[in-house]
C-alpha cells in the first residue's frame, strides 16, 4: 500500500456497464481490490495497466454506503 497516496477519485471510472480502475503503482508485481471497505478482497492477480470490474459487484446486500468505492492493494 501506498500510504501517501491513499485517494484517487480519476483512477475509478465507468464505461459501458463496467467500471475501470487505472492503476498507478508502477513497478508493482500484484494487486488485489475490495469492493466493500475490506469485508471481503478479490484473489491476488498479476499487475496490468487497467482492470475492468462488472457493475454487478456494488449490488449485493453487504454493500453499507452510497456509491462504488473500491480499496485496492498492491505488493513489490
């Protein structure tokens, strides 16, 4: 994690029923997002460039705020 750079609203976005997130950790090896402030976390993935995440992931009932906001981790 990195812990300076903890927000970043322009890495998040949605385009045609999905929503993308564009990483920004170069140099990262491995990356991991949860859609629900940490409940649950997606397996470990190898790094790429832009991560495509289906809308349906923010319609479950675990969901407790208004929005979509993911937490993404990476490791070096």
């Amino acid at each position: 994690m990195f812990p300076d750079a903890d927000y970043d609203s322009d890495a998040f976005g949605s385009s045609n029923g999905q929503y993308t997130f564009t990483h920004k950790a170069q140099g990262a090896d491995m990356f991991r997002y949860s859609w629900n402030y940490g409940k649950n976390w997606t397996d470990w993935k190898s790094w790429e460039a832009m991560t495509y995440i289906d809308e349906d992931v923010f319609s479950g009932s675990d969901l407790f705020w208004d929005g979509q906001h993911i937490m993404v981790q990476c490791t070096l």
